[in-house]
C-alpha cells in the first residue's frame, strides 16, 4: 500500500488513527507534531508563544519536503497543515491524503481542556471552532483524495473504512 497521509480540523484523531493503522498495516507511523517538538526540543504551544505562527508553518512545510522520499509510513499531520498551496502539493506526493472529518460537537468534547493547542488558546467555544472549520472546510476538501466522518465511531471501525476506501480507490484506477 502506499504511504497514507492524515489531515483534519483538530481534535478529529489523526495521531490516534495514524498509530493504529501504522500497527495494523505494519508500516511506520510517524507523527509531525511529535517530530517537530522533538526536533525543536518544545511544545507546540512554546513554539508558537515563542517564534510565532509563521515560523512553525515553515517547520510543517520543511518537514513535508523532508518526507517526499519515505516508503511505507502514516504521516498525521497538524490540522492547519492544509492552508499552504505547497503543504497541498507536498502532501500528494507523499502518498493518499485521508480528511477525517468530525462534527464540532464532537471536536469540542475532544479539544476543550487541552492546552498545548495555541490556536484554539482562549476560543475553545463552540462558536469559534464552527467559525475555524468554516474557514478551514475547503482547503481540507481541496486536499484530500477521500474522507472518512469520524461521528459515533470507534477507532477500528475507522481504520477499517480508510483501508476499504483505500483498496477501493486502487481497483478504480
Ligand atoms: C494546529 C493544529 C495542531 C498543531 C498546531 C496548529 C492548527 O495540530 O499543529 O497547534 O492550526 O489547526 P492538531 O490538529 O494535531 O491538534
């Protein structure tokens, strides 16, 4: 199978899917939020207190560049990985771009006490992640090549539709 990229809004599950599925499907998962704090030794959220936006989105875009040559690895990504034309292109290379896509409702469960998610620092309403996902909603759809609803679902049940979707993708061609 080839490489299997996950985008979505945050809080979706991408870091939870991607480690199943790269345990399901023995290939290697790689996660580029973790890359990227252990390459910079901080958190996210110091990152962008620290150096600002701009600057990590330039960390996601070298490290997509980095992974256009891997073979055999699930890459979660961050979930404002689809804004850049380029993180767009990088990510095609790369391999099958997955969206999972959830609900704010659900988004907002997952997301509301969690601290090391800058962009959603003192916004963390249901109100603002609808207005983020608005926003965000077409570049997400821009970029993915299929999509799978997360909504009132387990793990496995998603894993096993991104691989049936994935399969079925390859007999089209
Ligand atoms: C971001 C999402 C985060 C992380 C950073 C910015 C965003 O990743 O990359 O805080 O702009 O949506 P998750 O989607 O894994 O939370």
């Amino acid at each position: 199978m080839s490489n299997i990229v996950l985008i979505g809004f945050m809080g979706v599950g991408k870091t939870t899917i991607g480690n199943r599925l790269g345990k399901l499907l023995k290939m290697k998962f790689v996660d580029m939020d973790r890359q990227i704090e252990r390459e910079q030794d901080k958190k996210i959220s110091d990152i962008f207190a620290q150096q600002g936006e701009p600057f990590f989105r330039d960390l996601e875009t070298r490290m997509l560049r980095s992974l256009t040559a891997s073979e055999n690895i699930i890459l979660s990504t961050g979930g404002g990985i689809v804004l850049r034309p380029e993180n767009r292109e990088l990510m095609k290379r790369i391999g099958t771009v997955v969206l999972l896509e959830g609900s704010v409702n659900t988004v907002y469960k997952r997301v509301r006490l969690n601290k090391n998610r800058p962009i959603l620092k003192h916004k963390n309403s249901k109100q603002q992640i609808a207005k983020l996902m608005r926003e965000r909603k077409n570049f997400y759809h821009l970029s993915a090549d299929l999509r799978v609803s997360i909504n009132h679902k387990t793990v496995m049940m998603i894993c096993e539709e991104i691989v049936e979707k994935i399969h079925k993708g390859e007999e089209d061609v």
